[in-house]
C-alpha cells in the first residue's frame, strides 16, 4: 500500500478500525472511536461496607448480702439480695452492599456488606459480701446503773453501688441496699426500741433487721444485722458484710469487613461509531472497554 494511505484496505473499500481498549477507574466519558460498533465491557463496583459492631452486655448481678452472725441470745437476719443481671448486648446489624458502576445501560454490582458483629455478655456478677461493700459493724454492749445491760448486734454493711462502695450500714451510690440494723437486748427497759417486745417486767428484745435489696444496675445487698449477746454477758454478733457490684457488660465485637466486588463482564454491546457513553465508576470500582479490530 501506498505511503500516506489512509486506513482502507483495497478489500472492498471498508474501513478498518484498530482494536483498543480504555479502562475507567473514576467516572469519565467514553467515546466511541470511528468505525467501532461493538465493544466489550468487564468491570466491578465498589467494596461492600463492613457491618456494625455489637453492642454492649448489661452489668452482672450485684452480690447479695451476707447475714449477720449470731450473738448468742438471738439469730442475725439475711442479706438483702443485689440486683439482678442485665441481658446480653443486640448483635451489630449487617453494613451496606458496595454501589454499583454504570455504563453502557448495563450496571457492574458493588461487594456483599459485611455481617454485624457478635453482641456483648452481660458482666460478672458481685461476690456475695465482697470485696467493695461495707463491711458490718460488731456488735457491743452497755452497761446501765444497778447493773442492768443492754446487748446490740452489729449493723449490716451497706452494699456496694454502681458506682461507690457502701459503708456501714449506708449503701452505696447508686442503688447499694442499706444494711439492717442489728438485734437489741436490754435487762433493764431503760432504752426499748419502738419495735421492741417486752419479755418480762424488766426485759426488752428486738429481732435483727435483714438487709436491704439492691435498686440499680448491678448494685449489691445489704448485709444482715448480727443478733443479740446473752446480757450480761457478750456483744451482739457482727452484721453481715454488703454484697459487692456486678462488673460492667463486654463490649460488643466489631464487625465483619465486606467482601470486594466480583467482575461482571458483558460482550459485544453495540455502540454507535463517534458515540459518547457516560460511565459511572463507585469508589473503588472499575470499568474496562474493549474491542476487536471492525
């Protein structure tokens, strides 16, 4: 062929034009070279998202309270019970699918989203007159003139709070039960309390109190009061020790990663030759054009 020949073979007099190829990694405008009817089109849509995370268990039971000892005369009373347990945290729900690119009337799927993540458990529960609540106070006695003696059982510890330990008997905040008050016992009537019972023309007994409950998210009992000591003779017996705070809930796990997006290829899509074609490419997406020599 001749040189300055134009591309036209001498087979008929038709045009001959080359194969090419144009890849598409953001949105652009395809143009159709001259002579180009069909083309081929491979390409992808964007990553699938990831899916949230978990949320959070609810705190663990808050211990119970640990009853008060005896003094000898009479029994100490219970603990209060902690705060039941919250529940295990909702699983993450699932992330978004990747966009899809577009070209061409024909669209290029994004990735599967990824699935939420694992939910949380719910904390460790408190010891049962543990380490954090108020320890009870000891029991003790005194003495009146003509030799009369009164017996006292020791306060019950206050349970720990959610967020500060209980002394004796005072719960702590918030929501640590309060601790029970301990027995009484007098030989000489000189100090009997409203809830008393008279025993006797010169006797005065009163029961220990049981601590009481927890009332917040993972706070404990009260512990019990002590009993009462045989007057005269020994101290009431020591209240029991609050119930310690359930530990806060596990975090929620992260969620899974979606999945990158496949290839969808599509061949010979007709073109108009000259053409223009907008393409849509999502982040991280991709659209290749290809086509033979026509």
């Amino acid at each position: 062929m001749p040189a300055g020949t134009p591309k036209v073979t001498m087979f008929g007099g038709k045009t001959i034009a080359p194969g090419g190829c144009q890849t598409f990694n953001t949105s652009g405008t395809f143009t159709v070279p001259v002579g180009v009817t069909v083309i081929n089109l491979v390409g992808k849509g964007g990553s699938g998202n990831p899916g949230n995370a978990g949320n959070s268990g609810g705190r663990g039971a808050g211990g119970s309270g640990a009853a008060g000892t005896s003094g000898g005369f009479s029994g100490g009373a219970g603990g209060g019970a902690g705060f039941p347990a919250g529940s295990a945290g909702n699983p993450g729900s699932a992330g978004n699918a990747g966009a899809a690119s577009t070209g061409f009337c024909k669209t290029f799927p994004g990735g599967t989203a990824g699935n939420g993540g694992a939910a949380g458990n719910v904390g460790a529960n408190g010891n049962t007159g543990g380490t954090g609540a108020g320890a009870g106070s000891a029991g003790f006695i005194q003495t009146a003139p003509n030799n009369y003696f009164a017996s006292f059982g020791g306060y019950g510890g206050g349970g720990a709070g959610t967020c500060n330990a209980g002394s004796s008997p005072q719960g702590g905040n918030p929501g640590g039960g309060n601790g029970g008050l301990g027995a009484y016992r007098d030989t000489g009537i000189y100090l009997c309390p409203s809830n008393g019972t008279n025993i006797g023309p010169v006797c005065c007994q009163a029961p220990a109190n049981a601590g009481c409950k927890g009332n917040a998210a993972g706070a404990g009992g009260g512990g019990g009061g002590g009993g009462a000591g045989n007057s005269p003779g020994p101290a009431g017996g020591p209240g029991g020790q609050g119930g310690g705070r359930g530990a806060a809930g596990n975090a929620g796990n992260p969620g899974n990663p979606g999945s990158a997006a496949n290839n969808t290829a599509y061949n010979s899509v007709p073109v108009a030759s000259g053409g223009s074609y907008p393409v849509n490419i999502a982040t991280g997406g991709q659209i290749n054009v290809s086509w033979c020599p026509q």
